[in-house]
C-alpha cells in the first residue's frame, strides 16, 4: 500500500496534491499557476512568494515525491555551516 501510495504521487502534479491535502482551492490554484505562466520561476518557488502553503510542507512532499524523506537537518544536531556547503 505505501508503494502504491509514492506511485501515486510521482505521478500527481504539486498543485494537485496540495489541493488533495485541502490546502490549496481551485482559485488559489488558477492564480498561482498564472503568475508561474508570466514568470521563470517553478510552482514551488511561486506558492512560497505568494505565501500560500508553508515551505516545509511543499518540501516533505517534494521529499515524498522522490522517495527521500525531508529532513531538517538544524533540528537534529548542530552543524559547522562550512560543512553544509560540501553537501549537495
């Protein structure tokens, strides 16, 4: 079941599983999708300008979609922040 449950959300556009998870309604969904359309930027960098779904929960999915967990790294042991910047 939870195999089938990551296949399911390869396959889901972002936009659709926030809206899934009730976070995100149709009309929220339709102006943040315009305002990608006139601009570079990806949907995601897009609901963190405009505010709408806390990155957090954008990145645990984003996590979920390609099968690695997100983890935030500061909340599980101190770090020398010249070691972060040898981490891809």
């Amino acid at each position: 079941m939870r195999k089938k449950t990551k296949e399911n959300l390869k396959n889901q556009r972002l936009g659709d599983i926030l809206k899934s998870l009730n976070l995100l309604d149709d009309k929220t969904l339709e102006q943040l999708l315009e305002r990608q359309r006139h601009s570079n930027l990806k949907f995601g960098e897009v609901l963190s300008l405009m505010g709408c779904v806390d990155q957090e929960i954008v990145l645990s999915i984003l996590g979920k979609q390609l099968g690695h967990p997100y983890v935030k790294v500061s909340e599980h042991c101190p770090l020398d922040m010249e070691v972060l910047k040898d981490i891809p």
